[in-house]
C-alpha cells in the first residue's frame, strides 16, 4: 500500500479518518469547489492542500483514505440524463455495500452499508437524484473501479490534475437501472423533497 507517497502530515490526517463515516464528515467539512479558474480533477493530496472539492474529486479523496484503512479503494460512477453524472466511493462491510460521497445535493451523498448489490445501493439514489427542472435523472450506473490500476500516475499525490480517472468511468460499460417502458411515466420531484435536495447547495 502506498502510504509512502504521502507525507507526515497528510498520513496524520488520515490516521483521523479511521471509519467511513469520519470520512464522510471530513468531505461534508470542505468547501465545495465550484472550479472558478475552469474545470478541475485534482487528486486526494491537491484536496488536502485547498480543502475543498467536488463531486470526483471528493470521490477520490474518500477512495484514498479507504485505502488508507487497508479496503480496496473502488469507484462506482452513475450516469444521467440531462443532469451530471456523479461518482461515488464505496465499500463494503459485512457483505453489504455503503457509500461515501461529496456533492452539492444533500440526498447525493453517504449511504450506510445495508445494500446486499450494487444495483440496491444505486437505486437507493434514485429519488435524490433530480436536476433543477425537478426531473428524476438517474439512468445507468457502472461496475466497481478500483483505482490500483491508476498508481502509475500517482492519482492519490499528483500534482497535475488526474483526468484518466474520470475520463476512464466515462468509457466502461453502464447498466440501465430503469426499463425503457417505465421512464416516460416518470413523475416530477415533489416541492418538500426538492428543497431537502437543495439544503445548503452552494450556487
């Protein structure tokens, strides 16, 4: 594992990190980056230093420190209709997959670890998972990703922004969560889960 990429201080924020939802904690804590200076991929070490982040990079970050804790460190991308995409950490315990995540929509972000499958743990998201047209913009989610086959380009110190990862997630293959049949019966977000979703947004 290579805890020897990071320095002394950044291993000792890590060593403060020791459960999923500490992690989590810490990602709710940092600004979100709303990349005033064009768009952004930075790794879990460019996070530390600006303590901020958005959606992949908070990802990454998370993804880190689960490595840190000795679990396999696994991405799970969703795709989405008229809307961004999102990604996800995620790990298991006990055989059930839980998530952790950064994003500007308070539904979008952890999930404990009760989903026995991938597919549970994503439709956990679909309800939250809305634009600003109150649209319900869940489609496709991926297979894990683990990021072991990215440590030649150091994505967890780089300097340079990590843009292999994200561009990879957009490359692989996606399930469809929902029968074709089924999506132009989709209703619209109602008013109360809507503002829930909105809850802090930074705009």
């Amino acid at each position: 594992m290579p805890h020897h990429e990071f320095t002394a201080s950044e291993r000792a924020v890590f060593r403060r990190l020791q459960s999923p939802e500490k992690i989590q904690r810490f990602l709710d804590d940092l600004g979100y980056n709303k990349e005033p200076h064009g768009p952004t991929c930075r790794s879990p070490r460019g996070v530390l230093r600006d303590r901020t982040a958005h959606c992949i990079e908070g990802a990454l970050f998370a993804a880190a420190a689960l490595r840190m804790m000795g679990q396999p460190p696994l991405l799970l991308d969703f795709e989405a209709v008229r809307d961004d995409d999102h990604v996800l950490a995620i790990f298991r315990r006990f055989g059930h997959w839980g998530a952790l995540a950064k994003s500007n929509f308070s539904g979008l972000r952890f999930r404990e670890p009760v989903y026995r499958t991938l597919r549970e743990l994503a439709m956990s998201y679909f309800e939250h998972y809305f634009n600003l047209r109150k649209e319900k913009t869940l489609r496709n989610y991926s297979r894990p990703v683990n990021l072991r086959r990215f440590d030649s380009i150091h994505w967890m110190t780089a300097e340079k922004d990590v843009w292999e990862v994200p561009e990879y997630l957009c490359e692989i293959r996606h399930t469809s969560l929902l029968p074709a049949r089924l999506v132009s019966r989709l209703g619209r977000v109602d008013d109360r889960l809507f503002a829930a979703g909105l809850l802090g947004r930074h705009t």
